[in-house]
C-alpha cells in the first residue's frame, strides 16, 4: 500500500510532466509549419523529451502493478499464480530446460541457486546493474539470514512475488546469493 501511495503520487507529477511535453511539441511543430524553414536538428530536442516522458510513465506502471505482470494471473517472474501450489511441493528445477542450458556454476547447490536466480529473480535484479543482487549487503549478510529473508519477503517487500518453490531450493538460492554478494571477487 505504502508503494501505491508513492508511485501514485509519482504518476501525478509524471502526468504534468507528459502534459508540458506534449504542449512543447504542439508549439514547436506550429511554429516549425509556419516558418517554413529547415530545422531539423531541433526536431531531435522533442523527440529526446518525448521517449525520456514515455519511460518515467513505464516506469510508474511497472511499479504500480507488481508483483504481477497480469494481475491475479502472472507473476513477473513468468510463474501462473495457480502454478505455486504445485510447484512449492514438486519444485520449479525440474521444468527449467531454459535456465539449465545458460547455467556457468559447477558446484551442485550452487548451481541449482543460479537457476533458481535465473527463473525467479532475473527478471527485477541484474548482478551488478540497476537494481543488482550485489548491492543488497544489508540483507545478504550470511546463509542463515538470507534464507529467513526468503521466507518473510513479503511482509517487507510486498512488490516482490512470492519465492516459488520447494524448501531445498530456497536454501539453495540462499547459498547462492551469499557466494554473489559476500565471496565472489
């Protein structure tokens, strides 16, 4: 609710902002018409403007509707809503060709905590980037903590969808994320 409230708010100034843009280019391209001139390095200006105003409303709607992608239908990690009870007891790896074929980690758990990555995470967290896994030390701080983590996300992370998945795969992804954030070079 909290993140409602302040991607709505968000969405408002994004509105005003679209709404000024739009006026811009209306007047640019009156006053382009009616001078009949050549200019066309200064059509790039409102074109910029335009996909820079078109990104910040993408922005706003993919944050309003998370953790779905289809609300009450898919996640944004690609999993049907009416897959997680299954798929919590029988486990995600088994139907991951996908993620298995793209796998680089030898070590058994820590492989199976790349796929689990790969299908769950990836979608929302890159390594490094915007919104990177190794930039979250505070809440990967060891196994032990980064496991009960996954357990309780939703109280404080309610954006995110829910860990789907048997409890070996979870302590698999736990030992995962700690090696990507605390060993890794």
């Amino acid at each position: 609710a909290l993140m409602t409230l302040k991607y709505s708010n968000y969405a408002y100034l994004s509105k005003i902002f679209f709404f000024v843009i739009v006026l811009f280019l209306i007047v640019s391209g009156i006053i382009l018409v009616l001078k009949k001139k050549d200019y066309r390095f200064i059509a790039f200006v409102p074109l910029i403007l335009l996909i820079f105003a078109v990104g910040q409303f993408e922005r706003v709607r993919e944050f309003l509707r998370k953790p779905y992608t289809i609300h009450k239908y898919l996640y944004s990690n690609g999993i049907r809503e009416s897959e997680a009870p299954f798929l919590n007891q029988s486990g995600v790896l088994k139907y991951a060709g996908w993620a298995k074929r793209s796998a680089k980690e030898t070590d058994p758990v820590l492989r199976k905590g790349e796929l689990l990555f790969k299908l769950e995470c990836a979608n929302c967290h890159t390594y490094n980037g915007v919104n990177g896994i190794t930039k979250k030390k505070r809440i990967i701080q060891d196994v032990e903590l980064t496991d009960n983590f996954l357990r309780t996300y939703k109280r404080s992370h309610p954006y995110m969808p829910p860990f789907i998945g048997t409890e070996e795969e979870r302590q698999a992804l736990a030992v995962y994320l700690d090696h990507l954030v605390n060993k890794s070079p």
